[in-house]
C-alpha cells in the first residue's frame, strides 16, 4: 500500500513568550524566533494542506504548569488543524482544560514518570487515541520536565510498562537530535519499532530533510515532526507535496 506521507507530517510550534521559536538540543539559551505569532504559522500549514500541529508550551514545560492556554485556544478557534498539546501538563485538570480549550490529543511526558496511575487514569477517562505518551530521550534515557530532568529509565523499559497500562500513541524525541539538523536517530526507531511493532511511533529530532522523512515512514514509524527543517526551509511545502 502506497503511504499517503502529507497525512503522516506533523508541524511543531514551540512557544516561548508567546513568540514561535525553536531550541537546539533543548537548551533554552539557544532559542530562535521564527514569528511571533503562532496563529500566524497555524493558518499558513492549514493553507497548504497540513492537518497535523505539535503546539508545545516551553514556557509551561519549564515552570511546570500551563502557561499558554490561551494560544492554543486561538489556534483551533481559528483553524481545523488537529492539535496535541504539551507543555507543563502535570495535574488531571491540566488535561481537562487543555480539552476544553480545543485540542484533539494530550502529549504526556512527566505526568508518565511521576505518576504512572494517573497516566492509566487519563487513559481510561480520554481513551487512547486521545492520551499520546511523549518519551523523551538522551542517550536512551528518559527526559522530562522541559528536557531538564534526566531519570535513569531506559526507553525500552519505559515503553514496555506504558505499553501495559494502555498506550498506543508515542512521540519519541531525541534531544541529542532535536533542532541539529543532523538526521534522526534511525536505530533508536528501529529497535523502538522492532521490539513494540503494534505502537504508533511518532518520530521527532534531527530531521534534515524530505528523504528522513520518507525514510522514518517506510520503516513503519506513524508519523514524523518537522521543526528547524521547516522553518529553515530545508523541507518546502511543494517538497511534502511531491512524496505523495
């Protein structure tokens, strides 16, 4: 079967001071301003045909409580993109109102170390194809807390207890990658891949160009997120268009 890869892209806006930017393997010292107004970027995906957006809140993920709700809000008042949020979600409320404020999944990092049952909790309230697990990752550890905390839990181990308590839908970001522009971790995928086939992987971190993307997608992961490659315009429009 022949994959529909524009269906399978995903955007990410990363917002920090309420302005778009992107970070280089996670340091918030070496941020980037693309616009500062994410609703802007929002209308020009849905204008060339993206339906996917990653809104992330660094600024909530750092301070660890939602700052940015209202941009969000805005965003999918304002546009028909399906949106998953994260960023400073670390209470059941937190994802409630991130429901209420219109997005279509919740991306769960920290909430998944901290608080296992509660993660199972969300689940079996949302369902999961609402509840997407974000395992963040350095050197095959997990990450969390806005890259800043590292625990000593193999990404294996983490997955395969998830895996247990209901998740299906994975955001995997290596942050030794992310914003580099070097290539993605395509052996992290692949052992990911090999030892959990029935989980929808998405990839993110590093990606540099149409062929990552297209390589990430053959090899059986679900989708793959875009950053600094789009808004460096390493990877065009008319370049997503033309995989299909």
């Amino acid at each position: 079967m022949k994959n529909n890869y524009i269906n399978n892209i995903i955007i990410a806006i990363d917002i920090i001071n309420g302005k778009c930017v992107r970070l280089t393997k996670g340091d918030f010292s070496k941020k980037k301003i693309y616009n500062n107004n994410p609703l802007d970027i929002a209308l020009l995906l849905e204008d060339n045909g993206i339906s996917r957006l990653h809104l992330v809140d660094l600024d909530g993920a750092k301070k660890g409580k939602v700052v940015h709700w209202k941009i969000l809000e805005n965003i999918t008042k304002k546009t028909d993109l399906i949106v998953d949020f994260s960023g400073g979600i670390n209470k059941e409320n937190d994802v409630k109102i991130a429901f209420e404020n219109g997005a279509s999944m919740v991306s769960i990092g920290t909430i998944a170390v901290n608080y296992p049952m509660l993660l199972k909790k969300l689940i079996s309230i949302y369902g999961n194809d609402k509840i997407i697990l974000g395992a963040d990752v350095k050197n095959y550890n997990i990450v969390t807390s806005g890259w800043i905390k590292y625990h000593d839990i193999h990404i294996l181990n983490f997955l395969k207890e998830k895996i247990i308590h209901g998740i299906k839908n994975v955001f995997c970001t290596d942050i030794s990658k992310d914003g580099s522009l070097s290539g993605p971790s395509f052996t992290l995928y692949e052992k990911i891949l090999e030892k959990f086939p029935g989980i929808k992987l998405i990839a993110s971190g590093g990606i540099s160009n149409i062929k990552d993307i297209k390589k990430l997608i053959d090899m059986g992961c679900y989708g793959v997120i875009i950053g600094k490659s789009f808004y460096e315009k390493k990877i065009s429009f008319s370049d997503i268009k033309k995989l299909n």
